[in-house]
C-alpha cells in the first residue's frame, strides 16, 4: 500500500522543539545536530521516526490511522540512527509497540518541559554514595536522582560522581571495616569533590546517600565546608523516591530547660528514627 505524505517542516519543528533535539528513545538523550568530533557543528543525524507507520503495512502500521497520522507531531519520535533502526526491527515490534513508544515520547518530552519551566534553575552535579548495609547490596538509580531534582535543579552533568563502597569481602560489622572506609570515603572526597569546588568545575551538589551511618555522618562532614550542598533522602512512603514531600508540615522546635546540678550532658542525636530516653 502506499504511504501518507511525509513529515511537513512545521511538524518536524514542533517535534524536534519538544524534544529539545535529543534522541527521544529511553535513557538515550543523545544530542542529535552538531558533531564535536568532526567540528561539523551544523551536522543533523536525526530521524524523524513514526510510531504508527505512514505506511499501513509498515513497522506498527493500521489500515485507517497511518495515512491520518502520518504528519501529526503526536505520532513522531526524534530519533537517533541506532535507535530508529531498533524500534523499526521487525523482530521486535512485540517490545516496542504503539503504546510503549508513546509512552516513551511522553516521558522525555516531559523531561525537556520540566527542565525548562525555569531557565534560571541551578546547574548541580548529582553526588551519590552507596555501600552495603549488612547482608544487603544498595543502589541509587541515576533515573530516581533525576526525578528529585527536577525542578528546581538542572543536572549539569548525565555522569553522576559516585562514592560506591562495594566489592569488599568485609562487613559493615567486621573490624576495621570503619577506619578503612572512612579514609577511601576521605580520599575520594578530596579528589573529586573540594579540589574540583576550588576550581570552579562544580558548583552545586545533588547528595543522594545510601549507606551505613556513620560513613553518611562523615560525608556530611566533609560537605559542611561547600557552599552549594543539597540533600535528597530516601522516602518509602506515600510512595518510593528521593524527592522530598512537598506537603510537610513546617519545622517547628522546643527549648525545654534541664534540671540543674548534673556535670554529665548527653547529646541526644536521632538520624533515622526516634531514640526512646530509657535506652
């Protein structure tokens, strides 16, 4: 059967503007005008792909819609070579479906808006450290990071700064697993983090954390000395993530005055839950 008319340049502008120029496939990004290799900065290797094809008997065609939708920026993905030639393979047409394609347009586009809603929005590198917490291996996804600091951040960098303290055969109960920790966790600090600060190449953090305590207590000591920290936390409910709730009640304090006469004070400190006074 014949195909519907092509891409007019309109669609192709609203497509590509949505899309920020950036291949649209899952965790791609791939910045689609312009080679720094060759110095070609006004190379275009986009494809403009159809989710449901302009030809009916094409990849995810249908007999009425792909005439009807073939110029409709709704039905348009920007592409990179690589990934147009894996959504159209006909070997996979069950993985990448109407629906799953569409999906996948719709996240990224989202994506671009929200990292535009404020085009004064902070560049900050995402900082994240992650060690096993007893018998159990921890993991922070970049995607998850990404999610909790847009808005208000822009993440200057896809290539997180990792601190990931895995690969030992010692435990966080083992002897000696502290002290030898505590100086990687010092000497990683030192190269990647205060000199880089010094020198201007980093300007905000984005600190997701996921380890045992007492190495998260040091990384938030050596981070008091930077101007440009923020902390995310890990939140299991209402629901899964790192972004803080945005409907907490205000902090408020109390100063509640001690009974005089004892030499000995005890600094109550209560990271990750409450601590019961008879304890």
């Amino acid at each position: 059967m014949s195909r519907g008319r092509d891409a007019t340049q309109p669609t192709r502008l609203v497509v590509w503007g949505r899309a920020a120029g950036r291949c649209q496939y899952a965790n791609c990004g791939e910045e689609l005008s312009g080679d720094l290799i060759t110095g070609d900065l006004s190379k275009n290797h986009a494809y403009f792909a159809h989710i449901i094809a302009s030809n009916p008997d094409g990849p995810r065609g249908h007999p009425d819609l792909s005439h009807e939708k073939s110029d409709d920026p709704d039905n348009l993905m920007l592409l990179c070579d690589r990934h147009h030639r894996e959504i159209d393979d006909r070997n996979k047409l069950d993985i990448y479906t109407v629906d799953t394609l569409l999906e996948m347009k719709r996240r990224q586009e989202e994506r671009v808006a929200r990292a535009l809603m404020d085009p004064g929005a902070p560049l900050a590198h995402i900082l994240r450290i992650s060690a096993a917490v007893g018998d159990n291996e921890t993991t922070i996804p970049r995607q998850a990071c990404a999610r909790a600091m847009i808005p208000p951040f822009v993440i200057a960098d896809r290539h997180p700064i990792d601190i990931s303290i895995r690969g030992f055969e010692h435990k966080d109960s083992d002897q000696g697993y502290y002290q030898t920790e505590l100086a990687n966790l010092r000497k990683v600090y030192d190269r990647e983090i205060r000199g880089r600060f010094r020198d201007g190449e980093l300007e905000h953090l984005a600190v997701f954390g996921f380890a045992p305590i007492p190495l998260l207590m040091e990384l938030g000591r050596l981070l008091s000395d930077l101007n440009g920290v923020t902390v995310f936390g890990r939140h299991r409910e209402p629901y899964p993530g790192w972004a803080w709730p945005d409907d907490s009640p205000g902090l408020s304090f109390q100063l509640r005055k001690g009974s005089p006469g004892h030499k000995r004070v005890a600094l109550k400190l209560a990271v990750s839950a409450e601590i019961a006074d008879d304890r």
